[in-house]
C-alpha cells in the first residue's frame, strides 16, 4: 500500500483529482489524501494557496510536507500547468531550446524540478500545456453544456484533428485550449472549476489517457508506486 499527496495548481485540478484520480488509483492499492492546492504565496507567516506560479513559495511547500511526511511509503506529486509558467521555474530558461518540442521540453523541466526537490519519493508533473488539453480528447463532451452548441462542438473537433494529441494544442495567449473552449463556450469561462471536472468524468479516464499521452504516463507512474516500495523506514 502507498499513500500520495497531490499538489495541484487550482480547484479544476483539485476537483479532477479528487473524483476521477483519487477512486482510480485506490484500485491500485495507492491511496490519495485529499488533493492540496499548491502555495503561492507566504506573507505575516501565513501560507496563500490556488492559482500562484510562484516557485520559490511552491517548492517550500513541498519540501515541508517531505519533511513532515518521511515514511517510505509515501510518495508526492502535481498537477501544474505549463501555459503561463513562472519565468523563475527551475529548468525553464534551459528548456527553451526545446520550445518546438513541447514534450521533450516539459520533460526535461520535469526532470529539473525533481532534481530541484531531490527525493526519489516526489513525481513531478506538469500538465501539456493546462487542464483544459484533456478536453480535447472528446470535444463532444461540450454537449452537456447545453444550448444546442454543435458548431460549438464541430470547430473544438476540427481543432482536436488537426494535432497528434491535445496536448500538443499550443500555450499562445488567445490559442492555449481553455481559450479555444471559451471562444465556442464562454459559460466554461465563469464556472471552470465546476464544468472541468464534470467535462472530464463525462469523457472518462481512458480516454483521456490514451489521448494525452504525457498525462497517460504520469497515470501509468502513480498507478505502480504500491510496486516500487522498498522499504519502510524513514528517508533520510
């Protein structure tokens, strides 16, 4: 058995992880406490948390919770977005030669931030390139919003066709996916912490997993860690 702390950037990833990753990964003996919003912020010795992309604050976040947390057994991870990453993210300057390779890029940033955290027990994840790619896996999914949208629905499946994987839709500022959606969808907009998820359990795991590759292999990597425990006394 293994338990996992998830840090997440928002309430939509929040909210994901709690109803559709949460119940999936206990089938797996890995049991997820209750997803945490990652910090953004310390000021007068209080912690702010949701939506910050600041990164000193967030790997102080984590470091404490490894700190309080130093059984073997218990492992750590996130769920933070690539679009509109924080200039100071640690490998990102060294990534942007990647930057036509996006997942070669988000890799290696990935591979920086764990080495950043150094402990085998934290799995970094950062999402190609926000939430909303995981949408795209099924555009039609958007017919649960109601209104009789299909031209809605018809240009965000013309947009998903036209990339190998929704992640790969890119991170421009009116091009990123959760832009794309609310230009066809602008209710998404004013409650995204609320259709996100429902979007997404409509669409299903599976799915979503076999669309978005790099997603689909973080999953895969959480899915094992009751398998890859070797001991039961504490880190060092």
């Amino acid at each position: 058995m293994a338990r996992l702390y998830l840090f997440a950037e928002g309430q939509t990833e929040q909210t994901f992880a709690n109803v559709l990753i949460k119940p999936h990964l206990a089938q797996y003996q890995v049991f997820m406490h209750n997803p945490i919003l990652i910090a953004h912020a310390k000021k007068k010795g209080r912690v702010h948390r949701g939506g910050g992309r600041n990164y000193a604050p967030m790997k102080n976040d984590i470091i404490r919770f490894l700190n309080q947390e130093k059984a073997a057994d218990v492992f750590f991870t996130t769920m933070i977005d690539l679009y509109a990453i924080s200039d100071e993210f640690t490998g990102l300057d060294e990534a942007e030669s990647l930057r036509q390779n996006p997942l070669e890029r988000v890799t290696f940033i990935e591979q920086r931030f764990a080495e950043d955290i150094d402990d085998r027990r934290f799995i970094p994840y950062i999402q190609l390139h926000e939430y909303e790619a995981y949408l795209f896996s099924d555009p039609a999914c958007f017919e649960y919003l109601g209104g009789g949208n299909t031209k809605g629905v018809e240009t965000l499946q013309t947009i998903a066709s036209q990339y190998e994987t929704p992640e790969l839709i890119n991170d421009g500022e009116q091009t990123a996916p959760s832009k794309r959606i609310i230009a066809q969808f602008p209710d998404y907009g004013k409650a995204k912490s609320t259709f996100g998820p429902q979007l997404a359990e409509k669409i299903g795991l599976e799915v979503i997993r076999s669309n978005c590759l790099h997603f689909g292999e973080w999953l895969s990597k959480l899915e094992s860690l009751d398998g890859v425990i070797t001991a039961s006394s504490p880190v060092a």
